[in-house]
C-alpha cells in the first residue's frame, strides 16, 4: 500500500517551473537534472513555510545545501555524481556554489527563467 502522506509531504514541487532552466539543467545529464530538482523542492518547501517570498515577478532563488543523504534519500543523486555535476553546473553559470571544508555545498540557481 503506498503512503499518500510521505509523498505529499516530501514530493511535492512548489510552481511554476521554468522549463527554460530545466532545459538547460538537461543539457548536463540526469544528475544536473535531479540537482535543479532538488533545489525546486526545498525552495518549495521554504515557500510553504512563509520563510522564502514567492513574488511572481521577482523570484528569488534561495541557497539550499546539498546533503549526502538527503539528496540520495529525495531524488537518488549520490554523493560521488554530485560534485561532478555541481562544479559542471558552476562552470557552465547555472548555479552559483558555496563550499566549506567538512561541509555540505549550498547551491543556488542563477541562470535566468525566461518567462
């Protein structure tokens, strides 16, 4: 029997998509893919909790950190593809990065939404 309630709580992503970013997070693979989506559901899950505006005009992007275990746990991104993908996606001007030693990264998309 499926549980309604775990994927209610923990699947949901928080609108609109822009499929312009998504297309371009494409263009990296199947990891780059789940990152963007990752970063969407926790941004949704900040809008939800009135701690992230959500201004149709103006949307900002806010910088959510990348676990190990929450990511492999939410969207199966582990953690030997996520550094790959996460410097590509900073080279390429997707996302803007912040790294520590013995720290999670944080992740912020910049590229623009186009609509």
């Amino acid at each position: 029997m499926i549980n309604i309630n775990y994927y209610a709580a923990n699947k949901f992503i928080r609108g609109p998509i822009s499929l312009h970013q998504l297309l371009e997070f494409s263009k990296y693979g199947i990891n780059a893919v789940r990152i963007f989506l990752y970063i969407r559901l926790q941004e949704g899950k900040l809008v939800s909790k009135g701690l992230l505006s959500q201004n149709q005009k103006v949307w900002e992007h806010a910088w959510i950190k990348l676990d190990n275990k929450t990511c492999e746990q939410t969207v199966a991104l582990h953690k030997t593809h996520k550094w790959d993908k996460l410097r590509t996606l900073e080279q390429k001007g997707l996302i803007e990065l912040r790294t520590g030693a013995g720290r999670s990264p944080e992740a912020k998309i910049i590229i623009p939404t186009m609509h």
